[in-house]
C-alpha cells in the first residue's frame, strides 16, 4: 500500500521547504587576505606601508585626509525576510600629519554603531495644486499656439519689432 514514488515525493518536498528556511550569508566590504587592519604598527607603518599590506581604503575622511577606514559587514538573509546584519568590524587608522605614520589604530564593532531615527516627513512645496481640468484647459484662449504675421524662422512670436 505504501508506494515508494509518493514517500520520495513527501521527501522532496519537505527538503525543498527545508532549504528555503536556510540562512544566505553575505559578505562584504574589505576582507583581509594576507594581513589585518588590527596589525598595523603605531609609528612605525606609514601610508605607503599600509596601501602595500591592506590596499586602498574603503572610505576616507571628508574632512581629514589622514583618517582611513576599512569596513566589513556580515549579512544574514532568510527567505523573504530583510537582511539582518550579524557583524559589522570598522577599522579607523588616523595617520600623523608632518610624517605620515599611524598614529592610531582603532577598531568598532557592531555594538559601536548608533541607530539614528530619520523624519520620513516631506518639506511641503508652495504654490497652487492645480486639478486636472485646471491643467488641461489652462492653456485655451492664451494665444501662442497660432503663427504669427512674421513667422520666419529664428523669431520668436513676442517680438514685435
């Protein structure tokens, strides 16, 4: 009674349910490869050194061209679901001005970060809203649609000379 092509069938089906229930992880941002943005030496690593071991940044400062920062981020993402960031890792190496050595190498993780609350409201533009008839006729009796006496090209109708 009990057909093998109905329990592969059940079987199937339940690991295709399964396996859409299953976490998608995503990384990106820097990844370190040979060496880490923790292993710099104060003092002694300059920007030519760190370029060479790390590469180029992932952001630099707006406003100081001596702070660079590496940044990494871990997602995960179930089915349909957002996508929930597991770990995030900022590296900020602040270099010497007169010299160009690091001066400081500080590392924030995902308990660093701030959650800023942004106004979803709009800034309400001024003027008149115009219905769609408004809009449609708002034009008949103007003029402007028929030639001119002088409709030679390169005039313009306004100028009557």
């Amino acid at each position: 009674m009990f057909r093998p092509a109905v329990f592969a069938a059940a079987v199937i089906g339940l690991a295709a349910v399964a396996g859409g229930c299953t976490p998608l992880t995503s990384y990106s941002g820097f990844q370190a490869i040979e060496a880490k943005p923790v292993d710099m030496k104060v003092g002694e690593d300059s920007k030519s050194t760190v370029t060479e071991k790390l590469g180029s940044p992932s952001a630099t400062s707006t406003f100081d061209q001596n702070a660079w920062y590496y940044i990494s981020q871990t997602t995960d993402r179930v089915a349909f679901y957002k996508p929930r960031v597991i770990k995030r890792d900022v590296v900020a190496i602040k270099f010497n001005p007169a010299d160009e050595k690091v001066a400081a190498v500080d590392t924030y993780t995902l308990k660093d970060g701030k959650v800023i609350a942004y106004n979803g409201r709009e800034t309400p533009t001024r003027g008149r809203e115009m219905t769609i008839l408004e809009q449609l006729l708002g034009n008949v009796g103007r003029g402007g649609m028929l030639p001119q006496e002088d409709d030679t090209p390169g005039n313009r109708p306004q100028d009557r000379r």
